[in-house]
C-alpha cells in the first residue's frame, strides 16, 4: 500500500477497532461488495417514481443509505474522517472552483452546439435545485467517505482506490450509459480532491451544480433526465411509445397520468 501523506490521514486512516490484518481487508472488501449490491438493488427495485413514493421505497432507502455510516462508527470512524466537517469548507471550496467553473463552462458550450436547454419551468428547476444540493452530499459521503476509504484500508494504493471506486460508481449509475460516464468522470474528480481537503460538503455542491447543468442544458434524449436502473429502462419504453418530442413538463405530465392509468 502506497504511503498516505499526512495532509490526508485524516481521510484516509484505518479502522481502529481492529489491527490491518488479512481478514479485516477481506471484511472491508465484503463491506464494499455488500453495500454496492444492496445500493444496486434500491436502484433498480426501489428507487421512487416521480409522484410515487411507497413506505416500501423509504424503508429500502433508509436501510441503504444508513449502512455506511453505520459501519464507519463500527470501525470506530468519526464524521470528520469521512469528510463530514467545516474547518476546511473554505479551502475545499477554493480548490474545486476553478476545475468546477471549466467544466460547466464546457457543458454549456456542448449544450449550446447540440440544441440543448430543453424547456422547463422555474419551478422545476428550484425543484431539481433542492432535490441535487441535499443529494449531492449524501452521494459524495457514500462514493469517498465510505467507498474509497474502504479500499485504501483494504490495502488498494491510492491510485488503484481512486481508478476501482469511480468505475463502481459508474456502474451503479447503469444502464443509463450517459449518466454512467459522467458519474465516473465526476467520481475520478471527487476521490482526487477528496484525498487533498476531504469536504463532503464541497463535493457536494460541486455535484449539485454539475447535476442541474447536465440536466437544463444538454438535451434530454441524452441524458434521460439523469434516471437510473428500473427508471431509466422505464423511460426508454415510454419513450418509444411516443413521449419524446414534446416539452420536459408536458413529458412529466404524460408519465405520471400513464401510472395513474389516466
């Protein structure tokens, strides 16, 4: 295992309940392989429609979510070692702004090129704006407070950690394979920044600010509205039944009166 610089033990150091043996890294790489195969399943069987949330749906995501906080406090982890902390907020900020500014400027341009920005209402976007600036932390705590950190402690070089958790995240992101690379993209860009100013929060808006400008800018036949698993397979047959070319509302509209039966 390559050395962690001392900027980064925080973020980055073992379990303490237990002594890096072989068996803790095989039960590390379990924690990882049974989480992703639980958050795998709440993707394609249990992630709530729009206009539909079940109890069944907040059960499955509550169990799924709370699983890696849970086993981080097991392992003896505190919240600031999986980048639940303001001390840094400021500089993590500073550190993201510029790659951040680049990128969005190149979806716009992409957007631009592609007849993108798709109608859509203001109140959907305050909508999408609320719902990806709560998400976004939650997902950046998931990929490098739990998942990457795993594999460092499980014995991955940095590198290796950094290259296996961004693909992993990808994947869950299937089969939507637009989402999927950008999902990697942006993962391989959280761990690196992570492992220099572990602000989960940071990464978070980071993420919000991607997620809407993917979403409002770059045409909606290919991204999907950023769906996933079931939603995203579920989309693409209502599409094909004729629910593209009309405007983001009036699409949200048909969707919901075809699962109401209307």
């Amino acid at each position: 295992m390559n050395e962690i610089p001392s900027t980064v033990e925080g973020a980055c150091a073992g379990p303490r309940a237990w002594p890096a043996t072989g068996l803790m890294r095989a039960l590390l790489i379990a924690e990882v392989i049974g989480f992703l195969t639980l958050f795998a399943a709440y993707m394609w069987f249990a992630l709530p429609p729009e206009g539909g949330v079940r109890p069944v749906h907040v059960l499955f995501g509550l169990i799924a979510f709370a699983l890696p906080p849970l086993l981080n406090r097991l392992h003896g982890d505190r919240l600031r070692e999986g980048g639940c902390r303001i001390d840094n907020l400021s500089d993590s900020l500073r550190g993201i702004l510029f790659p951040l500014a680049i990128v969005v400027v190149g979806i716009l341009i992409v957007g631009a090129l592609a007849d993108g920005f798709p109608a859509s209402s203001l109140t959907r976007f305050l909508r999408n704006a609320t719902r990806y600036v709560a998400w976004g932390p939650i997902q950046q705590y998931l990929l490098c407070g739990f998942l990457l950190r795993r594999l460092i402690q499980a014995g991955l070089s940095k590198r290796t950690a950094i290259l296996a958790a961004a693909i992993l995240f990808g994947l869950i992101h299937g089969p939507n394979p637009v989402l999927a690379v950008l999902a990697t993209g942006l993962a391989v860009f959280s761990c690196v920044l992570f492992l220099r100013r572990p602000n989960v929060f940071a990464l978070g808006l980071a993420h919000a600010v991607l997620a809407l400008s993917v979403y409002h800018v770059l045409p909606i036949d290919w991204h999907e509205k950023l769906t996933v698993g079931g939603l995203y397979i579920d989309r693409m047959e209502r599409r094909a039944e004729g629910f593209s070319g009309v405007s983001e509302d009036a699409q949200h509209s048909l969707e919901i009166d075809s699962r109401q039966g209307r």
